[in-house]
C-alpha cells in the first residue's frame, strides 16, 4: 500500500530591519520571508503605527494627475499606499467616502468583502456584512478580497497569480499599519500576514487587500528622506498615515 501525504508549508521571518521613519510613533519594517518546503520568497516594507497617535485619511485623485510620492508630499502624509479598485473610465469601483464626503456607494460584489472605515479617528476593517451608513465614517474604502480575520488566513484564496500587493492591516489593541509584498498570490499573502514575528508587539488579526498589481505603492517619509516603490500606472486613490 502507498501512503502519499501533503508536507504543510509555512511562512517564517528570515531577516527584519527597521528604518528609521521621520515621524515619532511611525515604524517602517522591512521583512524577508521564506516558505518551508518550498523555494518561495516574499519581501514586505510595512509601515506601522499607533491608533492613539496617528490614523488612515482616504485621499481621492479623479483627474489621475498625482502618483503616490506627489499626494503624500503635498498632504503632508506620513506613510502611504495605493487605495481601491477603479473602472478603464478611473471611476471607483466600491464604497469611497473622502473628507467626509460620499464619492461613491457600498457595492456587492464577492472580491469586495471588506470595507476599512475611519471614524472618530479608529480605524476599522469591516466585512461586507459588518458595514453600516450609520457608522457615520469620515473615511472609508472598500475593497477585497480579506486576507486575514480573526488572526488567521482566509480560505480559499486565489493561489495561481502572483503579484505585487498592497493591503491594510489591523492588529491587536492599538495597533494598525498599511504595507506593500513583493510578488505572491492571494493565498501566500494571506498566511505571510498571519506569520508571527512580523514586528514586535503587531498580532494581524485582520488584513483586507488592495488593488495590486501596477497599481501597487509604497510610500514612507523617512528620517533621511522618503523611502518609495511607484505604481506603474495611475491609480484613482490613495490612503495615508497622518497625525491625528
């Protein structure tokens, strides 16, 4: 008789640096990662940050005329990525409330699972379902599909198509951050933000993904300058770290 069984394959920490971000109570962490079993590499640049000091600002660009590095350095935002999904006409696709203002309405659609929401200034990330107008949200993006809930990956993510990813990230007590990962599919991102020892004092407890691929931004403003990895394209909008 021939037994065949599966080798579970895991994600672990292989090197963590932290540079120094110009803010106080910002971090900027760079984590290498590699899968047991496997010759899979992943890259991470995070930008941590307390809920208490700092929150996330939605910032919409709709003639398209800002990249990523330009709207952070104008807003004077600390840390920043790309937002959501956008049609070929640059019309947002899902929920979009900047300052306040409702751009465009919550929309069912199964990879639009998650909404983030800045309210009061906490920062939220909602399944569809968890989402309400009377939240009365100064910010909110929704976007999908959730990679993370409850500390733990979410099955039956897409595992065939790598890309370059952005998300957003909830941790335990006060603690949030936005990040870009080197190119890995849905499924491999879902269980890196899941790995422990990503940063100390960070548990992900929920994780929802952005729109990847050449829309993918990364933007910090460091101690010694910026520290910025561009979209390939234009993108609809951005979200931002900013004091609170």
């Amino acid at each position: 008789m021939l037994v065949v069984g599966s080798v579970r394959a895991d994600w672990a920490v292989t090197s963590s640096q932290t540079g120094r971000a110009a803010a106080a109570g910002l971090e900027h962490r760079h984590v290498a990662l590699a899968e047991s079993g496997t010759d899979a590499r992943a890259t991470l640049e995070l930008a941590l940050f307390s809920t208490k000091s700092a929150t996330l600002r939605v910032i919409d660009n709709p003639t398209g005329d800002d990249d990523l590095a330009a709207a952070m350095q104008r807003e004077h935002g600390l840390a920043g990525i790309n937002g959501g999904y956008f049609d070929p006409a640059n019309a947002p696709v899902g929920l979009l409330i900047s300052e306040g203002k409702l751009i465009a309405p919550l929309r069912k659609a199964r990879l639009l699972s998650g909404v983030m929401i800045v309210s009061n200034g906490r920062v939220q990330l909602l399944r569809f379902a968890e989402y309400s107008s009377r939240r009365n949200a100064n910010a909110a993006l929704q976007s999908g599909p959730f990679l993370v809930d409850r500390g733990q990956p979410v099955a039956g993510l897409d595992d065939t198509r790598s890309a370059r990813r952005t998300f957003i990230v909830a941790g335990a007590s006060d603690r949030a951050g936005i990040g870009y990962c080197s190119e890995v599919t849905l499924a491999q991102l879902g269980k890196i933000l899941a790995t422990p020892g990503l940063a100390p004092d960070l548990k992900v407890q929920r994780a929802l993904n952005l729109d990847g691929g050449s829309s993918s931004a990364f933007w910090v403003a460091g101690e010694r300058g910026p520290f910025s990895i561009s979209e390939q394209k234009t993108v609809r909008n951005f979200v931002a770290v900013v004091p609170k």
